[in-house]
C-alpha cells in the first residue's frame, strides 16, 4: 500500500479487513476511546501508512485502529476504541 499524506476515509480499510473477516468492518460500529464518539469505521478518517493503515478519530483525531498486514498476518491493534459493534447478518 501506497503511504498518502492525506486522510481517506475509513472505507478506504475494506480491504485490509476483508483478509481477515468474513463481514464487512467498515459497518461496524466503533466507540472511541479518546472521546466516546460513535460512529462506523467507514467514517474514521485513515491514513495509509507503507504496510498499513492509521484510522482516526474524525471528532477527536485519536488513533481508533491500527492495521498492518504482513506475508503471514494483518495485526490490528484497536486499543483506541473503547468498543467495536459488529452487526449479526440478518
Ligand atoms: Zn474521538
């Protein structure tokens, strides 16, 4: 991935996520734990980073989710948001 110098949108992650889940996660409802904002992660304002993404807050500006995709793995390190809702399919 391309590193940009400019916010995408959170929907900009959807393939990073789709190497790991079977639903799309930029529906999922992410709480932030800088502000408590809620909102989907499709409205996160990210960063495209060499091997990853940064996805921040668009209220706050805190790091909500941090993914990084090796050979092997994409980690995802979401200790910025305080809680991640995942809707069931219906
Ligand atoms: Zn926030």
């Amino acid at each position: 991935m391309q590193t940009v110098n400019v916010p995408l949108d959170g929907n900009s992650a959807a393939g990073l996520f789709s190497e790991v889940f079977a639903v799309d996660m930029t529906s999922a409802q992410a709480t932030c734990a800088g502000c408590d904002a809620v909102g989907e992660v499709g409205t996160l304002r990210m960063w495209a980073v060499e091997m990853g993404a940064v996805l921040r807050c668009p209220s706050c500006g805190s790091v909500v989710l941090r993914l990084t995709s090796t050979p092997s793995s994409v980690w995802i390190d979401a200790s910025g948001a305080r809680s991640i809702a995942i809707q069931k399919k219906s």
